[in-house]
C-alpha cells in the first residue's frame, strides 16, 4: 500500500507525493524546493516523476528535481516537445510499474485542457492523479482541445469505479461548487455538499482527494446528458440545446465567464 500526501504550492496547487518504504514517486513538480523539503522531512528516497501536461506550474520543478535525484521521469509522447527531461515518453493504455514503491499505474489519454494530457490510475488502491482534466466540483478550461475531447475525457474518467480517490491538482472546490449551484439552484444535497467545502475551506482544510460517486452526482461537467443541466444551461443560453457534447461546450463557456459568489 502506498501513502499519498498532498504538498500545496503557489496559490492553490497541490504536488502529489507517493511513498512506500522509504522510497516516494511525485506527480507535477511544479516547484522543486517544496519537494524536497518534503522528501528531506520524511527521508525519502525520490525514484520517480510523473507528469501529467506541459503547463508551467506543473514542470516548472522537473529539471531541478531530476538533477537533484536521479528519479526516472514519465511523461505524454504527445507533449516531448514541450516538456524538457523526459525518460520513458507514454501513451494510452501504457502501464508505468514503479517496483520501487510496488505500484503499477495505467496510463489514460484525457485530451482536453492540453492535447497531450494524461491521467495515471492506480487499480488496487484506486487511485486517480488527472491532473487539470477533472476538479472536485469541475474540469479544467479548454485551452488547447476541443469540447468533444474533453466531453469524451471527461466521460472516461467518470466511467472508473466510484470509489475512486480523485487528486486533481489545484484547490477550486469552492469556486467550483459556486458555480454548480448557480447552475442548480434548487439542489438541495448539492447545497448542502456547498456549504460543507465552505466549512472545511474556512478551517484551511483541503477538499481534494474526493470520492469519484460523488463527482458523478454533484459535478455539472459530469452531468451534460441528464435533463435537469440540459434545462439550465438551454435557460442561460436561450435556445434550445440537447446534445450532450453542446450541453457541456456551453457549459463550460457558462463556467468561463461566471463570477463566483465567494471569496
């Protein structure tokens, strides 16, 4: 069995930090120094990197890091270019064993917020580390995809098993759960599940890992083929709209331009 420990970053990132027996793998290293200080603290032996996307916050450590530890770096084919240091370059339906730690991942191609963007799943444990594909309460913004790759993504990730732990890398519940009520706003079990990431958010406890079953039942990005988000977002467009990958565009674009309510 692995631990999984969250090392916050910048605003609002989380690094994900993997250990077992002394040895510890990191996923999007967007700062060097805060995983080491990690790996210091716990005396941990760093033997791998893991990378999700391109974006800054989440390599901008990597070359750092891999200087200071010789960890072996994983990353997407699709996105070499643009990510310096790679070792092994990964694909859909790639497995990546990490023998050190005694944990094997699956590789998944979830397209969307970047071209490249992969997600690695952990089947024993269930364990899901997505990246900016899927937010508690969200997904990420579309800045080099298509809806149609995202929607497709964002449905296969929602297809694993409900018990999954999801760790995205970034803190928006809030933000998220603001925007997913002004969507629905007579969910009652939705503004309930609201207030509670406004409580723990206002004791500095952190929202994500959160179980898979309740992104599926809370999450608007999730949710484009059932009638109630169809209604709401046809309402806020003003036509008429029923395919499901058009629900979510909109969606999205809803979500682009909302003014959260909170802090």
């Amino acid at each position: 069995m692995i631990t999984v420990t969250a090392l916050p970053a910048f605003s609002d990132n989380y690094l994900w930090l993997l250990e077992h027996d002394g040895r510890a793998a990191v996923v999007d290293p967007g700062d060097a120094a805060v995983v080491q200080a990690a790996l210091a603290a716990r005396q941990l032996e760093l033997a791998a990197i893991l990378i999700t996307h391109h974006h800054p916050d989440h390599i901008g450590g990597l070359v750092a890091l891999a200087a200071a530890t010789g960890a072996r770096v994983y990353g997407p084919r699709a996105e070499q270019a643009r990510i310096p240091g790679l070792d092994v370059l990964l694909d859909d339906g790639d497995a990546v064993q990490l023998d050190a730690l005694g944990v094997q991942l699956q590789v998944l191609a979830v397209p969307g917020h970047t071209l490249g963007h992969i997600a690695y799943f952990e089947a024993r444990q269930r364990l899901l580390f997505c990246g900016d594909t899927l937010f508690i309460g969200g997904c990420g913004r579309l800045f080099e995809g298509t809806p149609e790759q995202m929607h497709e993504s964002l449905s296969r990730l929602a297809a694993l098993p409900g018990d999954t732990a999801v760790y995205c890398a970034h803190e928006y519940t809030a933000s998220n759960y603001d925007f997913a009520t002004a969507v629905e706003p007579d969910n009652a079990r939705l503004s309930e599940a609201f207030a509670q990431v406004q409580a723990r958010r206002a004791q500095g406890v952190a929202t994500v890992p959160g179980p898979l079953a309740q992104e599926r039942e809370f999450n608007p990005f999730l949710r484009s083929a059932d009638p109630a988000i169809a209604r709401a977002v046809a309402a806020h467009e003003g036509r008429e709209i029923n395919d499901p990958v058009a629900v979510f565009a909109a969606l999205r674009r809803w979500k682009d331009g909302h003014r959260p309510r909170i802090r």
